[in-house]
C-alpha cells in the first residue's frame, strides 16, 4: 500500500469519525419528520391504520381515531426536529424511546393479523424499525458523550505494512 493510499485512507476515517453520526442524526430526523407529516393528513400513511390502532390499544381506548393519528404524527415530528436541528436531542432521545416500544407493539399485540402465514406488507414495514432503533442507540451514545475515533492502532498497523 502507497503512502498516499494510506494517507487518504487516514483522512476519510477521520472525517467519517467527525461527520458520520452527525449525518446519521439529521437523517433519522428527516425520516422522522417525512413519517410524521405523512401522519397529519387521513388517509396518506399507509402504517395509520396500524399506528391508530395501536395508540388505542395502548391507552387503553382514551386516545383513538384521528385524535391518535394526531398525537402520534406530533411526535414523530417533533422527534425528526429535534434530530435534525440538535435542539432538545436529549428530550427527543426520550420521546423516541417510547416511540420505538410503540412501533414494536403490533407485534404483540396484532401478531395473527401481522403473521397470518407470510408476513403482512405491514409487518414488513415495522420490521425496517430496528434499523431505525439502531441508528437511535448510536445517537443516544454520542448525545450522552460517547465519540467515534479512527482507530490509530489500524493507522499503525497501515504503517508497518507500508514499511515492510
């Protein structure tokens, strides 16, 4: 491997180690924000069926119908804005906390309509939330103080080889 090889590669870990999360973050956000909008309007998200009848359940019949609809889109928004700006992240880390254990909870609580044999379209559908569940918990992880560093042994390691 060439010096310059390894000095490129150097400059793309670092920049990656100082944007990445940053870029993840505004980009959960965006997603949040998209979702959530889609929400204020009946009839336009294809999860509102879903997402109504599981607030419903949740509370236990006090939140229903467009009133859940609303609640819901509220804080998917307000989740994606705070992701996007880096304003209140710490609160809206909170808020998609109790988000997430709610996209989660047709599974226990619709599982036959979800899995009649093969998965629903909709099943589908909540099952791409792990990835957004992930991309939280590496966003908790540097709102809470955690940092990203290239690895300087890898550098080393590149070192060596280039030397030998």
């Amino acid at each position: 491997m060439t010096a310059t090889i390894e000095h490129t590669i150097s400059k793309l870990a670092a920049w990656l180690s100082r944007h990445s999360i940053d870029i993840l973050r505004v980009s959960l956000g965006l997603v949040f924000v998209a979702f959530g909008t889609l929400k204020f309007f009946p009839g336009v998200s294809p999860a509102e069926a879903l997402s109504v009848a599981t607030l419903e359940k949740l509370s236990l019949g006090m939140l229903s119908g467009y009133a859940a609809q609303l609640v819901i889109a509220g804080m998917e928004v307000f989740i994606g804005l705070t992701l996007v700006t880096g304003k209140l992240l710490k609160t809206g880390l909170v808020v998609m906390a109790g988000a997430l254990a709610g996209f989660f909870a047709p599974y226990a609580l619709f599982f036959t309509d979800l899995f009649p044999g093969a998965p629903t379209l909709e099943a589908q559908y909540i099952f791409k939330d792990i990835v957004l569940a992930a991309a939280a918990m590496v966003i908790g992880a540097r709102a809470l103080g955690a940092r990203l560093v290239p690895a300087q042994e890898r550098v080393h390691d590149l070192r060596e080889r280039v030397a030998a």
